[in-house]
C-alpha cells in the first residue's frame, strides 16, 4: 500500500475543525482536479460521495463511503469501486502548537492509503497507447501535491486568512 499523510496545527478548537470536516462536497473548491462532489447521506457511517475528477485527457467519478465516524475526532472513509483506497482526517487538540496570542489549537491530519495494483483497468477510458500503469505514475505525485494543497485550503477557511501553514508529509515506504 501506498500512503501519504499531512498533518497541521489550525488555531480553533477540534469540535468546530471536525464541522468542518463534514461538509465534504465543500472540498471540490480546494482541489484543481475535483470538478464536483455529489452526496448521498448526511455524513454519518453509509454515506456515499461522488467524487467527480479530471485531469489530462482523462475524466473518473469514484465513489467512497464514510466508513466511521468519531465525534469530533476522526471521519474513516474508503473508495468503494475501481481501487482499494481508504483513509481518515483525524483532529486532536494540540497545546503545544498554541501560539502566545491564540486561545486553542487543533492538530488536523488527512491520511490516504491505497494499492495502485488494484486499480481496474476498466474503470477510465484510456486514449490509445495509454497504459493504466503509466497513468497511475502519472498520477501518485498528485496525489501529494493535492492532499497538501487541501490541508492548506483547509486551514485557510477555518482560520479566516491566510497564512504560512507548517505542513508535515509522512509517506510510506512506497508512496506517492
């Protein structure tokens, strides 16, 4: 399996960043490849997301589901058609990440696991010449530059501004 996990304090407290959180159609607006997302649910365990992406010549709806969910501390979800993927944000307090002039602060972690081997062949039609295995290479760096990007929009809308965000990337021995 492939992993990739960012991590970032955001100076609110955890209940109001897991709120946030579940407004996942909201996430297309952080993504340059996410054109849209459809909800079927209301955020609890069952609900499905479509997750509309483009990028290249190439167009793909995968669809997860939210798989558990611990107030206000952790959202599970796993894709659930065409890949084996899952992953997690997770927030937790972070008192040592509270600068002298903020009252509280948040450490927020968004976490991806998947296996590029499973991949269906089928699952995206592929322009002629075009391998699935080349389009998965093409992709994995994306993948980390999206999951970073997402993070930092995150803490963008949280917080109300903008600012330098100190991101932590853990990847695993494989990843992206």
């Amino acid at each position: 399996m492939d992993e990739v996990e960012v991590s970032t304090v955001v100076y609110v407290p955890p209940e109001e960043v897991y709120e946030f959180l579940l407004d996942f159609p909201g996430y297309a607006r952080y993504s340059e490849y996410l054109d849209r997302v459809v909800q079927d649910g209301d955020g609890s365990p069952g609900t499905n997301y479509d997750l509309v992406f483009s990028w290249w010549k190439l167009s793909y709806t995968a669809r997860s589901a939210v798989t558990d969910v611990s107030p206000p501390t952790r959202i599970d979800w796993r894709i659930v058609k065409d890949i084996d993927a899952e992953g997690y944000w997770a927030v937790e307090p972070d008192p040592d990440g509270v600068p002298a002039d903020v009252e509280t602060a948040s450490r927020v972690r968004f976490h991806v696991a998947f296996d590029p081997g499973s991949a269906s062949d089928n699952a995206v039609d592929l322009p002629r010449l075009v391998s699935m295995d080349w389009v998965i290479e093409k992709v994995k760096p994306l993948i980390r530059k999206e999951a970073t990007k997402i993070v930092e929009r995150v803490v963008e809308d949280l917080e109300g501004q903008e600012r330098d965000v100190d991101l932590k990337i853990h990847a695993g021995p494989d990843s992206v």
